[in-house]
C-alpha cells in the first residue's frame, strides 16, 4: 500500500477526515459556488461570501497539512529511502502539490495575488484554481490506491518461469 493510502487509513476515521474530506469538502464548495456564480452572473452575495471564506480557509489549512507532512513523512522517508517505488512518490507528490492552487485560491480570495487584475480575471483564476485542485487531487487519490510496485521492475525477473536468479 501507498504512504498516501496508509495516512488515510491510519487513525480511524480522524485521518481520513483531516487529510481527505476538509479539504476536498471545502474545494468542492468553491467548484459549486464558482458555478453558480457563473451562472447567476453575480458577483455578491451570499455565495460569494461562502466562496471566498471556504478559499481562504482551504488554502490556510492545506499549508498546515502541507508543512506537517513535509517534516513528518517526506523528509523522513526520503532521507530513509523508504519510499515503496514511483507511484508511493506520485501519490505523496500529486497530494502535496495541491498547495499551490489551495494557496492561490486563499491568496485570491484575500486580495493579496492579481488585485489590478479585473474581477473577471480573478474570477477565471478562481475557477482555473479550484480545477488545477480538483486534477492533482484526483491523480493523488489514482496513484494512492494502486500497487506502489506497479511499475516497478524489481523481483519480476526473479519471478518469471524459467528465470533464475543469482
């Protein structure tokens, strides 16, 4: 099993709620309030309001997970080369980068990145935020779940008839 896989299972539900449902909960609060804005044209209210607070909040948070994962798991398993092959490290990868667009989001959302920018150029890298998110997390969770040997060419020769090994 992947490191990723292994966090989310570890500790019962609270794992899992930490790592995988605050934040997915929060960026697909602003996919759907991003659509609805989009359809109502609006660009106040209430829904922008929870947009935004679920920006900044998600982008905060995913900076705590990301930090403490860099200094409890990825420092620690690279310096050990423990590590269980390249889908272990996309996986751990993909979920970590998700930072950027969360931060970006929090940055937006805030007023500190592209504040000259129209609000139709905020509001389109908004929306292409949350997308960029909503792909590294979906590639995390892929990799997360498959073999950390997939592609992995160790032990397969040992294991094909009629090979021997040393």
């Amino acid at each position: 099993m992947t490191h990723y896989m292994e966090l989310l299972m570890t500790n019962q539900p609270w794992n899992l709620i930490i790592y995988m449902a605050i934040p997915v909960i929060l960026a697909e609060t602003i996919a759907i309030s991003e659509l609805y804005l989009l359809f109502t044209g609006k660009d106040t209210g209430a829904v922008k309001t929870l947009s935004r607070f679920a920006g900044i909040i998600v982008g905060w948070y995913f900076l705590g997970i990301f930090i403490n994962l860099l200094f409890t798991a990825v420092i620690p398993l690279t310096t050990a080369n423990d590590w269980r092959g390249i889908v272990d490290v996309i996986a751990v990868g993909f979920y970590l980068l998700g930072l950027v667009p969360l931060f970006g989001i929090a940055l937006l959302d805030m007023n500190l990145l592209s504040r000259t920018a129209s609000q139709r150029e905020r509001n389109k890298l908004h929306a292409i935020s949350v997308g960029v998110f909503l792909v590294v997390a979906h590639i995390a969770m892929i990799f997360g779940m498959a073999d950390p040997n997939l592609f992995s060419t160790q032990g397969v020769m040992e294991n094909m008839p009629g090979m021997s090994h040393p």
